[in-house]
C-alpha cells in the first residue's frame, strides 16, 4: 500500500481526491509504530526509487523522534544494514552506486548520519563507524561523496532545531569529535578530489558543501591549515560551483575571526585579500546572466557580512579597513541597487574603524595626541568614494555623469540587473541607500581634513549641477 500511495502521488494525472487521499495515508505511515519496518522493507534496491526515497526519509524521522532506542539489538541490525549499504555497495543491486538515483543516495546519507546522532552513541558507542566510511570511500567518486554527505549531514544536524532533543553533554560530544575529526575529514577530502577521483563534478560539490556546514563551528585555522581556502578559490573557476564556493566563504567568514588572524596571521592576510579580490572580477555589462549575477550578489553578502562579524578587528587593523574599503568600492561601481546597498551598508563601518570617536581631552593628554591625523592614502574621499556614493544615491545615472569613471556598458547591466531583481523594493533600497550616505558623512566628520574633502566636492558639484539644470 505505501508503494501504491508514492505511485500515486508522483502521477501527474492522479486525481485530486485520490492525491489528497494517497497523502493522508502516507502522513498515517510516519506515526505508525510499524514505520521502521515498513521502511527496511522498501531500501532495498528491487524498491521504486519514489518508494526508497521515502523509506530513508522513515528511518531519519524515526531516528530523531527519538524511535530507534540505542541499547535494542534490532536497532543495532538496522544500523549494521544501513552501513553495509555503503561499505558493501548493497545499496545498489549490482554494487555500482552510480547507478542509484542522486535524490536517493542524498537521503541514504541522511538517514545514516540520523542513524549515528540519534539511533546509536557515537562515536564511543559505534567505534568502527568513522574508519568504515573513509575506507569505503575509496571505492569509487560516488562512494566518496556518501562519505563527505555523511559528514555534511552531522554537521547539519547538530545545528538543527532536530538536535535541541538530544541530551546537552550528547550534543556537546558529538561537537567536540566533530571539530577533533576535522582533520582526517580534511586529509580525506583532499585525497578524494585531488587524488583518487579528480575531476568529479558530484565529488567537488559535495566537499564544497561540507565546507558549508562545518565552517560555522570549526575555526578557520583549522581550514588554512588543510588548504581547504585553495580548494575553494579553485572552485570559483567552475561556473556550477561558484555560487557554492562563495556561499562556503562566507560562511567561513561570518563570525569573528581574531583568534585566527592573531594565531595564523599570514594565512587569514591571504585568505582575507583573496575574498576582497574577487570584488574585482565581479562585472556586468548588457549579457550578464542570472546565475552570475547571484553570485555577484554572494560576493557583496560576504563582505558585507565579514566586515559587521569583525568589527573590533577592522578596528585595530589598518591593512584589514584597506583591504575592505577597497572591496567596498569596486561593490559602489558595480552596476546594481542591491549590490550597491550592501558596499553602501559596510562604507561607514570602515570608516568609523579609520576614524574612531575622539577621545575626552583629560588632564594627560598630548598635544602630539591632539593632532589630527591625515587621511590614510587609500581614502580618496573627492576623486573617488563621494562621487561613487552620489552616484548610488540616484535611480538613474545623471545626465553627463563624469565624476568617476564607470565600467563599460554600465547603463545596460543596470537595466539587466534592474529587471533581475524585480521582485525587490529597488526606490525603497535606494532610500536606504541615502540613509547609508548620511552615516558616511557623519563617520568622516570624526576627521576634519576628510570631512573638509567632501565638503569641497559638494561645494565644486553645485555648479555643475546648475549649469546641467539650465541647459
């Protein structure tokens, strides 16, 4: 019956009365106390695809309900199959997990990591587990990237609203081997891509999106260490992985990383100039594409979202606030709105970092502190970041615009981008925008000769705008 159902629900032409019925069905199968062995009885591969699908599915639910209780000894048979699916290849007829529908051995590795979390005490509880994974995935790219989806799905899973179930000092054990494992997971990864199996489309995409899920709890040191950074910058020349590569960084980099840059400093200086870099290679003209112009967005996020993580750290360092302002614009030239707010969103966090509040003058201070110190070289407040934020502030280029030099075929990527994002509040962006500018201004207030540099562009922009107006 539960095959039909699924038979059922995948039909196109399935009516709506029995869809809806097949589906009520289907919704009874997962709270049944019988789940679990319905679901052995459809992985195995004699199943319909639809059919295995949902049997992986089961045993996932029922592993984190908190169903496969871990001292019965049916549960330990469970686990002892589902494992052989992969150190056996029984999970495919002839043992060619290639063969295997993709959406099938997604949820097959799911269903495994539930099984370790959830179903067992790993990894004191099912100790040859980790050493059988990294052995079979040698066999074959396909059995690799089970292996680093394994992995993926545990790190996945302990940040999920799922593990809230577990016992606390379960949960902080399985984070601690998984930060503790980081490096053999690595060794492995690298191996995989580079050396066993290169060139694996499936494979790169799996180690780049167990980058993903590892990297909000596991110190960037332990990435550079691995050269997981290289990996990554490889990556970005791959247009199917680029968007996956920059989404891996900036979650890499969306969290305070002073602890890294104090104990790996010449490491986190080349992965941070590399990230700011690739503001330069995002351009645009009139055939931009949609999938690049995510990734161009992507880009904007991760600086965006570096620079409001390490605040503290853009404070105390120089290089840091030039290599951001920099980013930031080459993000101002870039012709989209939305693109534009972001580089707009980081411009007065770097130069309240430049240009920090001023100290109360107490009874000890200097005339040597007093001093007001020059703009540092790369701020360019005339020639560069004021026509640049005028230019941002206005929905359309104005008329005989020359303040700045702007990329070829700005206007027609702008349009592109325009229509790209159509869907978004681009005249309510552009208000914020301007709300951005007004904290720009106030943040180059805190130094005189930087403000009297703005100050002067307005000045010598008025009667341009004049003689424009009376044309």
């Amino acid at each position: 019956k539960i095959g039909e159902a699924i038979r059922v629900l995948n039909e196109p032409a399935t009516p709506p009365d029995v869809r809806r019925a097949a589906n009520e069905f289907i919704l009874q199968v997962r709270e049944h106390p019988a789940a679990v062995g319905a679901a052995l009885q459809l992985v195995v591969p004699q199943a319909p695809a639809a059919a295995r699908f949902f049997a992986f599915q089961l045993l996932t639910s029922a592993a984190e309900l908190g169903r496969l209780r871990v001292e019965d000894p049916e549960v330990a048979k469970v686990r002892a199959m589902v494992l052989d699916m992969l150190t056996q290849s029984t999970l495919a007829a002839g043992g060619d997990l290639q063969e295997v529908p993709a959406f099938v051995r997604e949820k097959y590795a799911q269903a495994l990591c539930a099984l370790a979390v959830y179903g067992s005490e790993w990894p004191a509880g099912w100790p040859d587990l980790q050493q059988a994974i990294f052995v079979a995935g040698q066999r074959s790219r396909t059995h690799a990237a089970l292996a680093l989806g394994f992995f993926r799905n545990v790190a996945a899973a302990l940040q999920s609203d799922a593990a809230a179930r577990l016992p606390v000092q379960r949960r902080k054990r399985l984070q601690s081997h998984l930060k503790d494992s980081c490096l053999e997971v690595f060794q492995f990864l690298a191996a995989a891509v580079a050396k066993l199996f290169p060139g694996s489309p499936e494979l790169d995409r799996a180690a780049v999106l167990l980058v993903q899920e590892l990297a909000p709890s596991v110190p960037v040191k332990a990435f550079l260490a691995a050269d997981i950074d290289t990996f990554l910058r490889q990556k970005l020349a791959d247009p199917l992985l680029r968007g996956e590569a920059v989404q891996a960084f900036t979650e890499l980099l969306a969290k305070d990383v002073a602890r890294d840059m104090k104990e790996v400093p010449e490491r986190m200086g080349q992965l941070v100039s590399a990230v700011c870099d690739l503001t330069g290679h995002c351009r645009a003209d009139g055939n931009l594409a949609a999938d690049e112009y995510e990734v161009h967005r992507g880009v904007a996020v991760l600086v965006r979202d570096f620079a409001e993580s390490n605040k503290p750290s853009l404070e105390k360092r120089g290089e840091l606030q030039a290599l951001i302002f920099g980013a930031t614009i080459n993000l101002l030239r870039y012709p989209a709105v939305c693109v534009q707010f972001e580089a707009a969103s980081v411009m007065p966090q770097v130069l309240k970092a430049a240009f920090p509040e001023p100290k109360k003058k107490g009874a000890g201070t200097s005339a040597a502190a007093e001093a007001v110190a020059s703009p540092p070289p790369w701020l360019r407040v005339k020639e560069e970041l004021m026509p640049l934020l005028l230019l941002c502030a206005f929905s359309q280029v104005p008329a005989g615009f020359d303040l700045v030099a702007l990329p070829p075929g700005y206007l027609q990527a702008m349009q592109v981008t325009c229509e790209l994002d159509a869907e978004e509040d681009l005249p309510g962006v552009q208000v914020l925008i301007r709300g951005r500018l007004r904290e720009t201004m106030a943040a180059l207030a805190a130094n005189p000769p930087a403000m009297l540099a703005a100050m002067q562009f307005l000045q010598e922009l008025v009667p341009k705008v004049l003689g424009a107006a009376s044309v």
